[in-house]
C-alpha cells in the first residue's frame, strides 16, 4: 500500500466522517432522535452498518453510536516522513468511510435527497421479460435507483448462485467519451456481469454517458445506476453484505465472517474512471475490506498484494497507455483486466450473430417506437416446438428459413414464424424435450434488440430496428439455438437443427403437429406424480450460498426458486452425473400423509450436515423443508385464522402477519426449519400436494393479489381440485385487508372452508 493511497484514504474518511456528523446533528435538531430512517423494502436496515457493526438503526438517534464507533476507526494522516506499511490504517478508513456514507445516505433519503432525481430518466424496471412490452411503455419518474431492494436481490440471488451471474462491477467515475462508456457497459454485460454505476469526474458520470447513449438503465438490464455520486457506491457495499446475510446465514456483527465470504464468493470489482479524489480512494479501501480489487484507468501510485484480496488491491492501466488499434479495443482490454485481476473464469458463448449476445440481455424491452417487426402477440402467430430424432435424422447446424424474411415485412408490422428444433443425442430421452424447449426463451432473449415473451404455441417475438440494421435476420435465431443448445446442454444434446417456417400455411400444417405434441406431453406430466416414480432429485445448488439448505424436488413439488422440477433434476443430473441434482431413492415410505421417505430424509440429514434431522414433503407444521433465500412465496400460518397465507416475492405491501415479504423472508430463508413458515415455488401451490398433510389448498385464507392475477387459470383448477371452485374469491389478498381481525370478518362472511376445519395448531 503506497503511502500516497494511504494519505489520501485517511484524509477523505476523516472529511466524510466529519460531514456526515454535521448533518447528523441538524437532523437531531430538526427532525429529532426518534424519527424514523431507512432504506426502502429491506429487512436488513441499513445493510453495511447491520453487518459490519450489528446495529440495526432505525430512528435518527440510533445513528449517534454508529457514529461513535466510527471515530475510533479513524487515524492521523501519515506524515510525508513514515515509511510504515500503512495497510490496517487505510483499512480501518475504507470501513469508517463506508460506514460514514451509510449513515449519510439514509439521512439523504430523510430529507427526500435520494433516490436522485435525473432529468429525462427512465428506468427499465421491475418487470422483467416475462410482461408484455406494453405495460412497460411507462415515462419513469426522473430518478435513478438508489438503493437496492430486498427483492431484487433476491430475484437475483439464484443467479448469482449457479454462476449464470458471476458478481458485479461497481463503476466509478466517467469514461473518456461516451463510445468507451458504452463499450464498457456492453463487454460486462456479455459476460452477465452486473453492473452498479456511480460517481463523477468534474459533474460528469458514466450515467449521463449512457443516457445520452440511448442504454437502457435498471433491474431489467443488469445495469444500476445507483447516483452520480461517490457516496452512492454504499449501495454496492450494502449489496454485497446483505448476500453474505441473506444466502451465506451470516448474522448482522459477523464483520469478519461477512467480508470473508465476500472475499471468497462475491465475484466483485471496482472500475475507476476518470481522475480519483480523496473520497473514491477512501471509499475504495472500504471496498478492499471486501477483497473487492479496484481498477483505475488512469495513473495510480502502484501497490503491492498483500493479500486482502486475492491479487492486487489497487491496479492501474492508464487508459492511453494500454496498446490497441483504438478506444473501443482499449475499452475492451481494461474489462479483461478487471476480470483477470478478480481471478475468475467467465464462461462465454460465442453465437454467432450481428448483434451482442450474453443474458443480461434478457430483461431488454423493445418498445414499440422501436419495433421493427414482431412475431407472436395480436397481431401474427408464434410457436416453438422441440422434439427428439434418431442420430442419421439431424444435420447438426442446418438451419433453413422456409418462406419469406423480415425484409418482406414493412417497419413495425408483424409475421407468423413456426420455430422447429430438431435434435438428436446418444443422452436424449423423450422427457428431456420440454426442458429443453422451455430454454428458447433465455436463448433467443439474450440477443441484444430481441425479445422473447412465452412458450409453445403462446411464444411472442419482438425484434428491435437496432438489431434489424445491424443485419439480425431470422436465420439468427436458428444460430442462436444451435450455439446456446450445444453450450448448454452438449452432455445430451449431439446435433441440432432449425426450421424456421414463415409461409402462413406451412406454419399453420406445423402449428398442429406441435400442439398434438404439447397436448400429449400434458398428460404425460399430469401423469407424474410423487407414487409413480422411485426417485426424487436433490438441489443442493444454493449451498454455495446457504451451506446447510437441500431442496428435495419431487415431481408433485419443485423446487422453491421454481426454475428446477423433476424434470429438470433428471436433465440436469445426466448432464452432471456429479452436480447439485443427485437422484434420491425414495426408499421405504414412513408416513404416505405427511410425506415422509427413508431416502429423502438420510440424504437431508447428511446433505445439511447434521443440521436437519427429518423432512417431511406435505406439511408445513412439521419439519417443513428448509429454504435458503430464493423462495419465489413464503406461506406462513396465521393462527387466529386457522389458515395460511401465501406472499409473493413482487409484492411489498404489508400482510396480515404484520410484515412485509421482505421481514418475513429473514424468518424463512437461511436453511432453517421453521414449522409454520416456508419458501416455496409458486408452482407448489397448484400442486395436489400443496399442504397436503394440513389440509391442501383450502388452507389458503390470504394471498398475494399478483399471484391471483398472474396464475388465475392454475389455481382456478387447484380450487376445483380442493373442492371448493369458488375457493379463489373467498381468498383475501393485500387489497382487500392487511389485518388479522379484517381478515377474519372477511373470511366469516365468504364462509371460507378454513373457518371450520380442524385446527391446525
Ligand atoms: Fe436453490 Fe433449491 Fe432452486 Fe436448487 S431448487 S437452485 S437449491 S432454490
Ligand atoms: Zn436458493
């Protein structure tokens, strides 16, 4: 650590520490001890402080022991003269700063200062690609993110889990022009890598570079503009210590534990743009704490591993120095040296195709001013069909578009396209086809300017007049698949072919062919139930982030992140015979009611090292299945109604346990068994095991209006299937009351069967 670094470090803790006490003080004055601050939808109140201190400050006062704990971290500048490695002093600086920004940043959010307006912002948000493009045509409301919720860390979490998401970067600071910014932004975007932008050199951040550029910014595009502050890079901080929380079990004070598990599994880095002042250098060694290397692109006093981080601390590649033909190939280089400095390995598909590729492009909207053509939606049809052939029956990598091209279609309009994938393997089974089929949607939404929207016969595709210039054609999509398939899925996949049928008629001959297939699979799944199978398949991925937590997924019960049934299990288990899903024999059964197996239980009990003694599949009283912090819902009993309510992740509002999903999330989450409360994948709850042992689905007194919304036909059926078809209007939901004693009186006067049956405590 060169004495340089240090001295600035020092310094601009001491000033940000010193502001941030101002400003406490004239909250004290003005709004008082007792006023309520925060962060909003988090259960970790402010994240850094909980983590790294244990203090969970909720009022203006709480913060004055926060504050007093920061000034011993605090040290002299080190004099021109010392010569001592200055590395525990600068430390304690980088976390007093963090914890100073925190601080201040909840005081900013008092005031109303955050999140920061921006003129002219919209964010591509909380959505995601699974809506229809026009719900999401809304204006935005001229501010940037500020800081992240409990929510969206958690939707991200299963990403962040099986490695599709390596880590993020958090960008400082602004590039040398707007083309380099953008460069930068699409190089970590086709490696997944989350971007969290913020700072600014001389007023000017990456964030005005991006939005004069037209890049779409928010959850939807992996790209968070957090403030054109340096101050708003704690959001990246906070990020980090609550995955440790959330997914690593850690408890708030657990500083060591927390930055050692960030150091070891958050795959993060800092990329400093621009000139760096005392304040980023400050804030940058916080970020060393985490092992988080920094990267700068202009010319930094150089410092030596130690060992904090895995490599260097601080690295410079002065911009202008680094040897490329141009700025965009520099800006390309500076992104793989921050990868290679973080020290991992980011697995890239190439596909080949006129634009980028990477599934960060997965949340991409395409708007209809810049619609250039559509498949699907109202106006044409879509379908995607994947089936299996003999080996001599699949050319790999033929791909033929049979019928006219997007040329043939004037701006804006639509078409009909049959996508058929033909594929063949020494692997492949019957049951693998819609697994792989369902894989059309993240393949083809990861090309830059498309979108994807839907399965089967309800697929719809939006093609972007940006992607349509660069030359996308229909062909592309046939490339696509026969890449990501290959990539993805080689263990069970050895060829692959595409048919793209665009002539109406031969799109309608195929579109029957496919449903019969769709029609026949039904029952075959409808067939699948927990009796007619020997195995069921562990999940153990998430425990790289929750070391003790097992999913059991049954076919009558997936998992709870809902992105792995049965089916994919087995898939995904013949892929790698030696990966998380492991098929477990159920063995002799114990109790057929309650769901419990010999299997199931011995491979828990090992699998959660002695953490979990027993499992029951049925029951959410007794030893419920654990959950680590992906859960899609969380059911949870309410006593006084002798019921359950169900609260999906989306929906923030208040519930009648008198907390909100994210409160609750603590409760369930973190590999624990809690009987009366579990995460579960909202598929569950359409199952004919749901609850099973306490009653089914008839338990359900309370659910999330969201989920009413957006599964009405599945749970019309679940309703039947519990023998009360009108079960669904005699349901309460946040709309309708949020209080238990509301609750009651509405379930007394729906006559809601959960009244009367027997109790469940
Ligand atoms: Fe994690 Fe369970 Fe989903 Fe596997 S099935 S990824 S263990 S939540
Ligand atoms: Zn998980």
């Amino acid at each position: 650590m060169s004495r340089y670094i240090a001295q600035s470090a020092i310094r601009g803790a001491n000033n940000i520490v010193r502001e941030t006490e101002e400003m406490l003080d004239r909250a004290l004055a003005e709004k008082g001890a007792d006023t309520k601050i925060g962060f909003p939808n988090t259960a970790y109140f402010l994240p850094t402080i909980l983590g790294l201190t244990g203090r969970q400050v909720e009022t203006v006062g709480d913060l004055q022991p926060v504050m007093a704990q920061v000034k011993t971290l605090l040290h002299p500048i080190p004099a021109n003269n010392r010569w001592v490695p200055y590395l525990g002093e600068t430390l304690d600086s980088g976390v007093a700063t963090l914890l100073a920004e925190e601080s201040l940043m909840a005081l900013h959010y008092l005031y109303g200062q955050q999140p920061e307006p921006l003129a002219g912002f919209h964010l591509a948000q909380g959505t995601g690609a699974f809506t229809s493009p026009e719900y999401q045509a809304g204006d935005g409301d001229g501010h940037l993110n500020g800081a992240i919720d409990d929510i969206q860390l958690r939707s991200w979490g299963i990403q962040l889990v099986d490695g599709r998401m390596p880590g993020f970067a958090a960008i400082v600071g602004c590039a040398k022009s707007n083309e380099v910014a953008v460069k930068i932004v699409r190089e970590l975007q086709q490696r997944n890598i989350l971007i969290f932008l913020c700072g600014n050199v001389n007023g000017r951040s990456i964030i005005h570079q991006l939005q004069e550029e037209g890049v779409e910014m928010g959850y939807d595009t992996y790209i968070v503009p957090f403030g054109t502050d340096t101050l708003s890079a704690i959001y990246a901080l906070g990020f980090a210590t609550r995955s440790a929380l959330t997914f690593g079990g850690m408890k708030g004070g657990q500083a060591r534990e927390i930055l050692l598990y960030n150091k070891a599994r958050v795959f993060a880095f800092v990329l400093a743009l621009g000139e760096v002042d005392d304040l980023k250098y400050a804030t940058a060694a916080g970020a060393i704490s985490y092992g988080f290397p920094v990267i700068s692109d202009t010319v930094i006093p150089q410092i030596l591993p130690t060992g904090v981080t895995t490599y260097e601390h601080v690295s410079s590649m002065p911009f202008e120095e680094i040897e490329a033909k141009d700025d965009l190939e520099r800006a390309e280089k500076l992104v793989q040296k921050c990868i290679e400095v973080r020290g991992v390995k980011i697995k890239m598909t190439q596909v080949p195709i006129p634009v980028p590729y990477g599934s960060a492009f997965e949340g991409e909207v395409v708007r209809k001013a810049d619609l250039r053509v559509e498949f699907g939606g109202k106006h044409s049809r879509c379908f995607e069909y994947l089936y299996s052939l003999p080996m001599d029956k699949v050319e790999d990598g033929k791909i033929q578009v049979l019928g006219p091209n997007l040329d043939t279609v004037q701006d804006g309009g639509a078409m009909d396209v049959g996508i058929v994938v033909e594929v063949a393997g020494r692997k492949m089974q019957k049951d693998f086809e819609p697994v792989l089929e369902r894989q059309i949607h993240h393949f083809v939404n990861g090309a830059s300017g498309v979108q994807h929207i839907g399965q089967r016969d309800i697929a719809w595709i939006r093609v972007s007049k940006g992607a349509f210039e660069k030359g996308f054609r229909l062909e592309h999509l046939g490339k696509i698949l026969h890449a990501r398939f290959h990539a993805d899925f080689g263990a069970i996949v050895d060829k692959v072919q595409v048919n793209l049928f665009t002539n109406p008629a031969d799109v309608n001959t195929m579109l029957q062919v496919a449903r019969e297939a769709y029609a026949e699979r039904n029952v075959r799944l409808a067939d699948l139930t927990d009796e007619a199978v020997d195995e069921f398949y562990s999940c153990t991925l998430c425990q790289s982030f929750a070391p003790n937590h097992v999913c059991v997924v049954s076919p009558e019960r997936l998992g709870l992140c809902g992105a792995y049934n049965w089916l994919d299990c087995k898939a995904s288990f013949q892929i790698n015979p030696t990966g998380p899903n492991q098929p477990i024999p159920k063995g002799m059964q114990v109790d057929s009611s309650k769901g419990y197996w010999a299997g199931p239980t011995s491979f828990v009990q090992q699998h959660s090292h002695g953490s979990v003694e027993q499992v029951s599949m049925y029951s959410i009283m007794e030893n419920p299945m654990t959950a680590c912090g992906c859960f899609e819902c969380i059911v949870m009993v309410v006593p006084e109604a002798n019921g359950v309510m169900v609260v999906s992740r989306e929906d923030t509002s208040m519930t009648p346990a008198g907390m909100t999903f994210s409160t609750l999330a603590g409760m369930a989450g973190g590999g624990l068994q809690t009987p009366g409360v579990m995460g579960v994948g909202k598929y569950y709850l359409t199952s004919k095991k749901f609850l099973s042992a306490d009653g089914g689905f008839k338990r359900v007194v309370w659910m999330s209006s969201i989920l009413k919304q957006t599964m009405a036909e599945e749970l019309k059926r679940a309703a039947e299937f519990a023998g009360d078809p009108d079960l669904l209007d005699k349901i309460a939901d946040e709309t309708i009351c949020t209080e238990v004693p509301d609750l009651v009186a509405y379930l007394e006067g729906k006559e809601h069967p959960a009244l009367v049956m027997d109790p469940l405590m």
